[in-house]
C-alpha cells in the first residue's frame, strides 16, 4: 500500500475527503517535517500503544570492509530510526 492508497483508504473509513486524508498523513508521516520525524530527530520517541514504537538510537563507529576491493575502513558512528512494534501489532501479524 502506498501513500494514495492509504489515503483514499483513510478517507473511505473516515468520511474525509481524498485531499484532507493525504494532508493528514503527511502531517504525520511525512519524512522531513511530519510529526513522527520531527519529534525522532530532537531524541524524543514516539509510542503508539498497541502499534509501536519510533525513535533513534546512536550506533557505535566501527570498521568495515569495502566490499569492492577488501580494504578496512573507518565507519563512523551516526543516529539511526529505530521501530519497534507493539504486542498488538505483534499478535496481528503473527496471526
């Protein structure tokens, strides 16, 4: 499912217009300035109970290999998103 999808679905279940659902979901989602990214990228965590969980966690610089030529270099250390599902989600996919 992709954006418009999900918004034209959103909209179906909601009563929304296709346009007012779209904007909602980039408010929310939208990838530089939605809600969920903006709240990650201050080193807040966002929970939505039975869902999950967005937030960031640091990882530690360490060496890698180039897969290319073989040679070990530096990887340094960087912020990275972090998902972790809920026990509702969980129980949902699982079945």
């Amino acid at each position: 499912m992709n954006k418009k999808e999900m918004a034209a679905a959103l909209a179906k279940r909601s009563g929304l217009s296709q346009v007012k659902a779209l904007e909602i979901l980039n408010v929310v989602f939208d990838a530089k300035e939605g809600l969920i990214a903006s709240e990650v990228k201050s080193g807040e965590k966002v929970t939505i109970p039975g869902f999950g969980t967005f937030g960031a966690k640091m990882s530690a610089a360490r060496v890698g290999t180039n897969p290319t030529n073989g040679t070990k270099m530096q990887i340094p250390a960087r912020n990275r998103v972090r998902f972790t599902p809920g026990k509702t989600l969980k129980e949902t996919v699982a079945g």
